[in-house]
C-alpha cells in the first residue's frame, strides 16, 4: 500500500475501529453491502463509511392540528432535540 492510497483509506478505517459500520461494494457493482469484517486490501473507492439511517418516530399530540394528508416523516437528530426540548413526546 502506498501512502496516497493509504491517506484516502485512513478515515474508513479509522470509523470502523470507532465502532461505525463500514460497506463494501464490487467496482462492478451498485450496491453497497455490509461489511463486518473488512479487510481493506481492495481500491479504497470500494469502501465507505455507512450513512446513517434516520430513525422514525412517532409525536404524541392532539392530531386534530395535523392536516389529513400529512404523511410520517423521519426525524433527524436535530428536529428530534428541538422536539424533546420544546417539551414534546415522541414515541418509537
């Protein structure tokens, strides 16, 4: 390994030992897979750190307010705080 290659592969690498979940994927693919165990001897374009999903909650309130076609949405983190903090109950 190189140093040039070695510096695009340090921050994936560095995110799994940190307990982010890594994905792998064939140069010939479009899907990314889960990679428990990663070896990291492939291009490092074959890896990434694994985006995180939103979680989807549910807020308890008068649903009278809400319009009839809203649909749920996913909460981010920050919309989940400002929620919490505004004294807002949200249900998983």
């Amino acid at each position: 390994m190189d140093r040039k290659r070695a510096a695009k592969i340090w921050p994936i690498i560095k995110a799994f030992s940190e307990g982010e979940d890594v994905e792998y994927r064939d140069i010939l693919s479009v899907e990314w897979q889960k990679c428990s165990y990663p070896s990291f001897d492939c291009n490092p374009e074959c890896y990434r750190i694994a985006p995180k999903k939103p979680r989807t909650g549910y807020l308890a309130c008068d649903i009278t307010r809400i319009p009839p076609h809203s649909k749920a949405v996913e909460l981010t983190k920050e919309v989940r705080e400002a929620l919490e903090k505004a004294g807002i109950e949200i249900e998983e």
